[in-house]
C-alpha cells in the first residue's frame, strides 16, 4: 500500500530572515478563484472612482501679465522654458520648473499677436503694429540659481527690456509667424503669408491665393514635410502654401472660419482646425472634400488648439472658458478643464513631453495644467507604479460596463456651460426634426439626408 | 528577413538526458522568433502551438460597433491563449497531492487505518491527528478559509477557537444556552454563534461584540466571504442575510417550506442550498423572493448538503432520512448523477466534500470517505468506498481541512481530525487563500477584501453574468388574434372540431398533390381601391372597344410569344429547326 500526505514546513513558507519578502505561492487553477470576474468588475468600478477622486489638473498660475495673454509658444529644444505675449505688447519667458518670469520684453506698441521660438534660443514676436522683432531668449534659463527662486521677491531676477536683435518691418499688421522646423526661415501671416529669413529685412517670398485681399489669420509650418503651410483667413477659408513651388496649392471654403490650425507633430497629412462654429476638425490634406472627424463638444467658438507631441491627441481651448482634451478620432472630449476665475482661452500649448498643458486666457494668467488629469507628479514607488498601471488596464477592459461608462465620462461643468450646452443640445435636436419632417414631406428620393462631415466644406478651389 | 527565418527554423523536441520525449514546452519560444513575431505573420513551420486557435471571436450579431467587435474578437483571443498560457504554468507548480494506492490485487483502501497512516507518513502530519475529549454535547465545527483556524462549539453551549498550527486555543467560552451553529466571518478574528434565540458575534478573544436579534431562532449560518454576508436560517423558516461589514440586514427570504436545518453555500456563485422537512431542496438569491431552483431530491427530510468547490460549484450532495446519498449535476436538475444507499445501519447523514473532490458521508459513528473518480462516472454502481474511520460516538460535524489531508469530525464526545491521504488541494495560492498569513499580511487582506467586495444583487447562478453582452431583447410578433365570435362559420366549426371533411387519404402520388396544394395557394396581389364600382364599370366598357393600338400590342406580344415557344422547342429538340436555303422548298413535310 502507497501512502503519502501532504507535508507542510513553516521554514519554506515563511522569510529566511527577518526584512526578507514573505514567499508567495501562485496557483491559477479556476476552482481556487470564485468570482474572479465579478470581483475584477469591483475592481475596475473602484478603479473608475479612484481616477476621479485624483483627478486634480490644475497645476500652477504663472502671473506677470496685466493684459490678456493672447499667444503662447514652446522652445523646441528646451523643456522648461515657455513664453507667452500679451495684449499689451509684452512678452514673458517662464520658468516652468521654478514658476518664476525669467525674462519680460516691452516688445511691440499692440497686441502680440504671434510668438516663436527659432532654433538658436530667440524667440520672434508680431503685432499689429507691423513689426516682427527677434529677441534674445537665452536668458540662463538652464542655470536659474536657488537664490533667485524667491517667490517674494519677483523683480530681481527678472530681466527687463533690452533691445531687439533685429526688427522686420511689414506694411500691414502681422496676425501670426511661426518658424521653420530646421532652417532659419520663418513665415508670417498679415493680408498675404510671407517667407522671412532671419538675417535678412526683406521677405524672400510673398504667397497669396489668387489675388485675395483678406486677412490671413494664422500660418503653420508642417512639422514633417517641412517647406510645406497652412494658413487660415477671415475670409473663411484654410489654404495650403508650398514653399518650394512658391505658390498658394489650394484652398477650401468653410461656413465659418478657422481661429487656429495646427499640424499633426508626425503624420504629414493631417491637420487640425478650430472653428468659429463650435466644432474642431482632422482634416487629411490629400482629400480636401470632408473633414476625417468632427470633434464636438465646446459651447462656444474654438480659440486656440495643439496637438499633443507624442500625436495621439491634442487639446482646445475656447471661449466658453474651458479647455477639453481630445483623442485623435473620437469625436467627444476626453476632458474638460475649467478655473474659477479663468477666462477667455485664447492659447494652448501642450509642453514637449506632453505631460503639462499650457492656456493663456483673457484674465491675463498662464495656468499650468496635467495633461492627465489624475497623474500624480513626483517620483513615484515601483509599487505604487504597478498599481497604477493595473487601475489603467482595468479600467480600459471594462470601459463598456455601465457602471464604469458612467463614473468615467461624468463632469460637473460651470453651471453656464452646462446649460449653454443643454440649449445648444435642444437647437440640434430641434433642427434635426425639422428636417426630418421636411423629408418626410418632400417626394420620395429628393430630401436625401446629408452627411454631417459632408457639410462642412462649401468649395474646394485650385 | 530571409536569413533570419532561416537561421531561426522550426524548433526542434528537445532532448532529454533519459531519453524520454515529453509533451510540456520547457524553455520559451525561441527568443529570434518572439523578437520578430510581433511583426510579422508567421509560417506554418515555425508556429507556435498557440496559434493554432481561431483568432477571432465568432460574429456577434448583438453587437453593431465594429470597433467593439473588433475589441471583444480580440479579447477573446486574449482569454484562450490565458488559458494555455495558465495550463503550462501548472507545471510549476511545487507540491502533488497526497493519496492511498493499492498495490496488489487484494488491496483495499479502505482497510488502511489511522495507525497505518500514522505510522507511514511524516511525523509533522501524523501530529496533527488528534482525538480530544470534550463534555459539551454534539459538536459543531467550522475551518477559516486558509484552513488554519478550527471553531468548534458544543449543543451545551461550549465554544472554542483554535490556531491549528499552533496548537493554542485563542477563545474559549461557556454560553450556558444551546449553541447550535458556528462560523467564521471573514476571517478568524470574529466568528457568529446560532444560540438559543439570537445569533451572536464574538472577536478572537471571546468577546461578544454584537447580538444580531433579527436572527430568531436559528439553526444554521453560513457566511459569503466575499459579499461579506451572514446567512441564517432557523425554525421559522426565513432566510436572512446580513452585510457585516455595514451591519445592515438585506433582505429576508420566506422559505414558505417550514423549519429548516440544512444549508450549505455554493463557494462558486455564493447561492445558498437549504434542504427541507419534506426532502426537497431550495436554491437561492439574495434578489429574487422565490427560490431559483427547487427540486424534490429525496423521499424523506434532508439531513445533509455539501457542493463541491473542485468542479466550481458544480456538484451537490444530498443526505436524507430515505437513508439515500444522491449526487446532483448543477446543469441538470431532472436527474441525479448517482444515489446510492450507504450500508451503515440508521437513515440520514451528514456530507463533506474536500478540496480535491472527494466526498466524506458520516452516519451514525462511521464515516466514510468515497474517490472522487467514481463518484462522477454516470453508472448506477455506488462508489467506490476510499476511507472509513470508527469514532466513539455519533457524529455531528464533518468538515476538510482546506490545503491539507485533515478531516475534523465532531461528535457527542468531543472532536476528532482524521488524517484523509489525497483530500487537501497541495498548492494553495498566497494571494487567496495564505497558510501562513502574518499580521501585516491579515491586515492588507482585510482592507483589499472590503475595497472589493461584491454587492448582494451580483449573485445569481451563473457568475459570467458580469461583463457579458446582454442578449438582444426579444420581441415576438404575432398577428392580431380575430376574436372567435368574427371568425367564418366553416373557422369556427373547424375550431370546435363539428365540421365533417372528408378524411384526407394517403396517396401515392404526392407529388402532385403538393403540386396542387402550391397551386391553390398562390397569393392574390388584391390592390386596394382597384375594385371600386366606377373602376369596375369603366373597366367592364373597355372590354368592348377595339382600340387599334391594343390591337397591335397584342398581336405583336403574340408573335413574341409564339416565337419565344419555337425557339424552346428547338432547343429541346421537340421541333425540326427550319432549315432556310434554295433547297429548303423541297423538304418533305
């Protein structure tokens, strides 16, 4: 007769020595796990809430301005440095890691209506007063030293004023500029788009579509296919420039026009617009005729919009005082920011590792936002990491259940957007039953329902 | 890319230095493989066993998204290969199960006794058999979850607490009133005692900590750890559930059955099983007022109820006064897998089943252990006896020992553990279910264990409730019946079976009277208003005039027609063709 039990000894199942990890056992076996699916459902349900109760954005205020700031730009080879212009003619570099201005120009006499950065630590200013001015924006920004960083004292360390590297004058007021992704050339948009190169006065080149009087508003280098713009105009339209041809391509005629434009950081063809009617849009630029996605969600015009550097989403921010966060093709915001006192968004900028967002509003402030919501900031413990990491994963499994739906996509918005929204909501509704009785009436075959991508774009001209 | 594939090949069996071939992967797969795997689709030759699986889920019509679709196809795939994955991972696994094994032709299992174990086995184990003399009536016992912790008490009123692995009693306590039922709650820190009137809720040390008096009267508990609910059940016939970690009573069930004094939980979908004065035996959920299920499982009142946890909760075994053990198979009430009746003089019983599936059945002072490959194997043959113990005096209790070969038997003279070789599951999972939990780790579980607690109304039978698409709602469609009264005479007659048609015969030729029947069938295409009276009329005098271009159109729809029938002919070779030529003239008619 074979005989054998089971035998159990403490020393194996138990630490070697004291501060030793305790020694765990794994046995997957189904019938050792009831409820593993109801029990992983909790999970990702607590997961859910979890999210929403860290879910703190709003990072810093970074003050200085007395006007509105109406433009923002980052530098593309440093992290820490923003600057932001103002109503008023001035521009200020930020500190983001100390919080602190590092440097504040009196540049222009109007607005600054456009900021960039070019590749050798300047920054370019424009304004409507018909100027484009190149500053200094080296500013030790690298180095900040510990006793500069007294939250009493700003002025010290601030630098002031100076005098520009070099003035270029225009003959109407400028909207935009943004410079070159790797030579020293950059454009700028006023009636026409212009080709600059920094160290020459003169424009090298002046691009306009037919004989087109209008205003352009914004112009936007591709990030990839880099001699190749985008501008946009009050004459509603978005015109693509290529450099190399010297010549306007094309152009297209929306209902309403564009604030902002922004090109995808990677993918060459796509574009983003933020329209006057509420709504953003992807456009791929080798099919003109429809957007590739409506993005809905603001209550009023969109102001301002960036994509996010690592591509796969970007961010608007809008007069209705709220920034949202989209993902690429999904045509609902991920998220919407909103401050107390924040007004107007007329700016929004992600910063290069796309953890921080940046908006500059009405009110004259730069507000530092995560980029995600819930991120903790600091070093995090490898256990707290893995923790995090599993919450992301269960909630992204069980996104679909109800319950979790829910407690994911609930936000409690300023009670005037909540019901600009609800109003805006009924218009829509109201507006689709009308059609859909103008259909219901009209012969057979006639009232075809329109696509709604299909009405966004009235002409498409060569 | 070429030489890559080529230099990778297919991977070979490995060799063994006994020679032997064996089934299981060992190593990974082979790392250039994996490195270009993710990238490409790769040959047969070199496929893993893995991909062998179909890769997508199979169309679901419920779910219109395409994305979704694409999600849960891929989530699918996902689960499969989780569940090979899982299968290779068991070879990890450090510890085999115990087990008595004949070695002779004439060899019984069952003529092993406690000695002979004792004496072949570890002293570690053989320790932890014991026989320990106690005056406090029939015994009830409970093991905690991990199976370190024994409760006991006494009819009498004697109640004890034990660290098994330690040997030390933590609670000892004389209640001076019936004690009938004793459980653990979520772990061996409280445990609820079934008194005299009230259920009572004591900490480790013995302390009462609650008196839950909406409990009257009752019989057993059971305790769902992972809803964190107490469930009574007593002589009044209600079964109660309480939250004990908000306190609050959820809900309480009428049996409607009269008292009760059999229940036992299913570990796998926490539905409680009750078995009645009358033998039949309830299911139920807290969210539903009747029971789910209710069959009539014995001739006379159910004694014992155990479900198995091996097969998920699969299996249940039913004791009752008829003297019949039954086994039943949770996806088919209609029939019990086995019965049989145990040769142990008396009627009733009481019935354990042990974590590796072998059921324990106690009458009377024997206990009797059955294997579980013959419990299950659908003949009508009783199974196989694997173990059988003597004790002293009658039983009360019998409870497994989880992750070890222990049986503790309660009887009217105190408690015994029986050593069962081949009951315990060998490895348990830490993360479950610790053997040797510290303090800290107690604590950790404690609060994981309420952060996940489920909700009441999540119990039903079948658990994959959560998280499956809900099926597509149902709208039957029927015809709007014609009331009797507004049916034709010839209808009615028919209903009522008065008419007198002739019987139908059986022909040969059905054939054609299918033909026939198809025929008078066809549906008449009546359009409305087509039949007013004008119509009819004006119709009525167009018949009469010949109207040249009628005339034409039918005459040319004619010759079409004839024409068409020609040419049929021809094809089937019913008609000469014409032949057309000078010669033509001369062909015979």
């Amino acid at each position: 007769m074979k005989i054998k039990a089971l035998e159990r000894s403490a020393s194996q199942s138990l630490p070697q020595r004291a501060g030793d990890p305790t020694p765990r056992s794994r046995n997957l076996d189904p019938s050792l796990h009831p409820f593993a699916r109801a029990r992983e459902y909790t999970r990702a349900l607590t997961a859910a809430k979890m999210d929403r109760i860290y879910a703190k954005p709003f990072v810093a205020a970074l003050e200085g301005h007395v006007d509105g700031v109406y433009t923002l730009a980052r530098d593309p080879g440093r992290l820490g440095v923003v600057g932001s212009g103002s109503g008023d003619g001035e521009i200020i570099l930020h500190h983001l890691p100390t919080r602190t201005n590092v440097r504040k120009i009196k540049a222009h006499d109007g607005i600054v209506s456009g900021l960039t950065f070019t590749r050798s630590r300047h920054i370019l200013s424009c304004s409507v007063d018909r100027s484009i001015k190149l500053w200094e924006a080296d500013a030790e920004t690298d180095t900040v030293v510990e006793e500069d960083i007294d939250p009493d004292r700003a002025g010290p360390s601030v630098q002031k004023g100076g005098a520009p590297v070099r003035t270029f004058m225009g003959k109407m007021a400028f909207n935009s500029v943004d410079h070159h992704r790797s030579e020293a050339k950059f454009a700028s948009a006023s009636n026409m788009v212009q080709l600059w190169d920094e160290t020459k006065t003169e424009p090298i080149l002046n691009m306009q579509f037919g004989n087109g009087a209008e205003t352009v508003l914004t112009v936007r280098f591709n990030q990839s296919e880099t001699s190749v713009l985008a501008s946009t105009g009050t004459d509603r339209t978005m015109c693509l420039y290529d450099v190399r041809t010297g010549k306007a391509e094309r152009r297209v005629v929306m209902a309403l026009r564009a604030n902002a434009l922004s090109w995808h950081p990677t993918q060459p063809t796509v574009m983003l617009l933020a329209s006057e009617d509420h709504n953003l849009y992807t456009f791929d630029v080798r099919n003109l005729g429809s957007p590739t996605q409506i993005y809905k969600d603001h209550v009023a015009a969109v102001m301002a919009c960036d994509w996010s550097p690592t591509g796969e989403g970007f961010v608007s921010g809008s007069w209705d005082r709220t920034l949202r966060l989209w993902k690429e093709g999904d045509g609902r915001s991920v998220d919407v920011y909103h401050g107390k006192r924040m007004q107007r968004v007329f700016a929004t900028q992600y910063t290069a590792d796309a953890r921080f967002i940046l908006s500059g509003s009405d009110d004259g402030i730069v507000r530092l936002w995560k980029s995600r919501a819930s991120d903790k900031l600091g070093v995090l413990d490898g256990r707290e990491r893995a923790s995090r990491e599993y919450r992301d994963k269960l909630r992204e499994k069980w996104r679909h259940a109800p319950e979790v739906r829910k407690v994911e996509r609930q936000r409690y918005l300023p009670k005037a957007i909540y019901s600009a929204g609800k109003l805006k909501r009924t218009m829509e509704g109201a507006g689709k039953a009308r059609e859909e009785n103008r259909r219901r009436h009209t012969r057979e075959g006639e009232g075809k329902p329109k696509a709604e991508r299909r009405k966004v774009v009235l002409a498409e001209q060569e | 890319m070429e030489a890559l594939l080529t230099n990778a090949g297919p991977s070979k069996p490995r060799k063994y230095s006994d020679g032997q071939k064996r089934s299981f992967r060992t190593s990974g797969p082979d790392a250039t493989v994996a490195s270009i795997a993710g990238h490409t689709s790769l040959p047969k030759s070199l496929a893993l066993p893995e991909d062998d699986m179909p890769k997508t889920h199979p169309a679901d019509t419920k779910v219109s998204s395409r994305f979704l679709q694409s999600r849960l196809s891929r989530q699918h795939v996902q689960k499969q290969h989780a569940v090979l994955a899982r299968k290779d991972a068991e070879l990890l696994l450090p510890d085999v199960p115990g087990g008595l094994e004949a070695e002779g032709e004439l060899e019984r299992t069952w003529k092993v006794g406690q000695e002979d174990i004792s004496n072949e086995i570890g002293l570690e184990t053989a320790r932890s058999r014991r026989d320990i003399k106690l005056d406090g009536g029939d015994y009830n016992l409970r093991w905690t979850r991990n199976g370190r912790h024994l409760a006991i008490a006494g009819k009498t009123g004697h109640v004890a607490t034990f660290d098994w692995q330690t040997g030390n009693v933590l609670a000892e306590i004389q209640l001076r009133e019936t004690a009938r039922d004793i459980t653990f709650l979520h772990d061996y820190t409280m445990f609820a005692v079934a008194q005299k009137k009230y259920v009572y809720i004591y900490d480790a040390n013995g302390v009462e900590l609650h008196r839950l008096s909406s409990h009257i009267d009752t019989n057993r508990l059971e305790f769902l750890p992972y809803h964190y609910l107490l469930v009574s059940v007593g002589n009044t016939g209600y079964l109660k559930y309480q939250d004990t970690s908000t306190g609050q009573v959820i809900t309480e069930l009428r049996t409607k059955l009269g008292a009760c004094a059999t229940m036992c939980q299913n570990p796998h979908n926490a539905v409680i099983n009750l078995g009645h004065q009358h033998g039949s035996v309830t299911l139920w959920v807290p969210n539903m007022p009747k029971p789910v299920v209710q069959l009539q499982a014995h001739l006379g009142p159910i004694t014992g109820l155990a479900v198995d946890s091996k097969s998920e909760g699969r299996y249940l075994a039913s004791a009752g006064l008829d003297s019949k053990v039954k086994i039943w198979d949770a996806r088919n009430w209609g029939k019990c897998v086995k019965e049989w009746q145990p040769l142990e003089s008396g009627s009733g019983g009481i019935v354990e089943w042990s974590g590796r599936g072998l059921l324990a059945f106690s009458r009377g002072r024997r206990v009797n252990v059955y294997a579980s490959n013959t419990l299950l194997d659908g003949n009508s043959k009783p199974p196989s006896l694997y173990m059988s113990h003597h004790l002293p005096t009658q039983t009360s209790s019998i409870r497994f020992q989880a992750f070890e070969d222990v049986l503790a038997v309660g009887h009217a003279a105190g408690f015994s553990t029986v050593i069962v070789p081949g009951a315990g599951e060998p490895n348990p999972d830490s993360y479950e279910a610790d053997i040797y939990e510290t303090r800290g780790g107690r604590r950790e579980r404690e609060v994981r264990g309420l952060l996940d607690k489920l909700q009441p109304d999540m119990i039903s039978v079948d658990t994959n409730f959560i998280g499956s698409i809900a099926p597509a709602i149902k709208r039957p469609y029927s015809e709007a019946a014609v009331p009797f009264s507004r049916l034709p005479r010839t209808e009615r007659l028919r209903i009522q079976g008065k008419t007198d048609e002739p019987m139908e015969e059986e022909d040969d030729d059905g054939d054609d009277a299918t033909q026939e029947d198809s025929r008078t069938e066809k549906e008449k295409h009546k359009m409305r208003g087509k039949s007013k009276s004008m119509k009819r009329f004006l119709r009525k005098k167009r018949k009469n005039v010949i109207d040249p271009a009628t005339a034409a159109v039918k005459a040319k729809m004619a010759a079409i027609r004839e024409r068409q029938e020609k040419q049929k002919g021809i094809s089937e070779g019913n008609i000469e063709p014409e032949r057309k030529g000078a010669l033509s003239r001369f062909r015979k008619p």
